[in-house]
C-alpha cells in the first residue's frame, strides 16, 4: 500500500482547513471548531484511502497536481455531505450560515 498517497490527501484536506480558517477568523472572529477540523482531515484521509486502493498513482512530478486535485475533491465532497446533512437535518443549505 502507498501510504503517500494517504498523507497527501491529508495533508491537501490540512492546508484547506488551514486556510479556510484563516479566511474566517478574519471576516467574522469565529473561533476554531475541532470538530470541524477533525471532519475535514477525516475526509482527506478517506480520499486517500480510496486513491490508494484503486491504484491512483503518485509521482514526484504528480505531487503538487495531486495535492490539488485531492483539495478540490475534499472540498467538493465536504461542501455535499453537509448540504445532505443540513437538508436531512431540515436547516438549510451548506452555504446558509445555521
């Protein structure tokens, strides 16, 4: 198994979490959400997980293009699990602030 590609993925949801945070914490003061935070990682760490058991490769000249690659899929996978959540839930939509 290639575990690079498992802490890529985590290191890509990492830096997305990292930087949203960042833009956050500016604009509104929000405090820092572990759970959040953990879910994200989480995320990452499935996207890696999968990557690796379907034979993604990975290469040094790969590295940058997949850590971007696996930061738009967190963030896509991330921004659709809590629509479904929120709408399961009855409390709107993941761009609506609850």
């Amino acid at each position: 198994m290639d575990y690079l590609t498992i802490v890529y993925a985590v290191a890509a949801a990492l830096a997305y979490s990292a930087s949203f945070y960042l833009k956050n914490n500016q604009s509104t003061g929000e405090p820092f959400d572990q759970a959040k935070f953990a879910a994200t990682l989480i995320v990452g760490f499935i996207i890696g997980v999968v990557a690796t058991l379907t034979g993604s490769p990975l290469t040094e000249q790969d590295v940058i293009t997949q850590l971007i690659a696996y930061a738009g899929l967190v963030t896509f996978i991330e921004t659709w699990l809590k629509t479904l959540i929120r709408a399961w839930k009855g409390t709107g939509t993941a761009g609506e602030k609850s």
